[in-house]
C-alpha cells in the first residue's frame, strides 16, 4: 500500500481532470469531483463512482431543480492496490476517465472494450 497524504491524492485527482481535452470538458455539464477516503461498505474496493444522470438520458425536464452529479473517487482502495506513486496517478487517472465515461452515457461494457475499465 501507498502512503499519501489527502491532499496529495486531492492533486493526482486535480491533476487527471487537468489532461481531460478542454472540449471534452467544456462538455461536461452539471458534475462536481469529489474525493472520499473510503469507498461505500457494500463495495469497499470501488475506485471511483459516477451518480447522476448521463447526459444522453436527460432531456428538458432534467434540468428543472437537478442537483450536479457526483463522480466520486475514493482514495483508500486505490492506495491499497497501488505500490508506488507512479501506480496512483496512473489508476487516479483511469478511474477519472472511466467515470466522467459514465457522465457521457458510456457503460462499462464499452469501456472494457476501449481499456478504460
């Protein structure tokens, strides 16, 4: 396991969403990114969670008292399969992609084919 501070995983986090392609997230619309220490209990490995509506599914009654959608992600499980730094930013990086993936309506399905699961 990695030792790293939360705000240094909070960087790796800030840092993944800064190589997002500035078109893509000009795209995003009404998400915020969250760092939680642990994932939930019933999923104590999850890496990181997208909650919300995908933008492919809303339409114009969404919008109307919509609260942002959560991407989630959790720093303890990925610390704990990581054995260097390098290895965090990396799976940081991934799960980042994978779960802004979600907010744009691609399933899990799609992103195995892709590699991003």
């Amino acid at each position: 396991m990695v030792e790293m501070t939360r705000a240094e995983f909070e960087d790796a986090v800030r840092d993944a969403l800064d190589e997002i392609p500035q078109d893509l997230a000009e795209r995003m619309d009404n998400v915020v990114v969250l760092v939680e220490d642990d994932a939930p209990a019933d999923d104590p490995e999850l890496l990181g969670l997208y909650e919300g509506v995908p933008l492919t599914e809303r339409d114009l009654m969404w919008a109307a008292g919509a609260l942002p959608d959560r991407i989630t992600i959790y720093r303890n499980p990925t610390l704990a399969i990581c054995e260097t730094r390098e290895e965090v930013v990396d799976e940081v990086a991934v799960t980042v992609v994978h779960e802004i993936a979600h907010h744009f309506g691609i399933d899990d399905d799609r992103l195995h084919e892709l590699g991003w699961a």
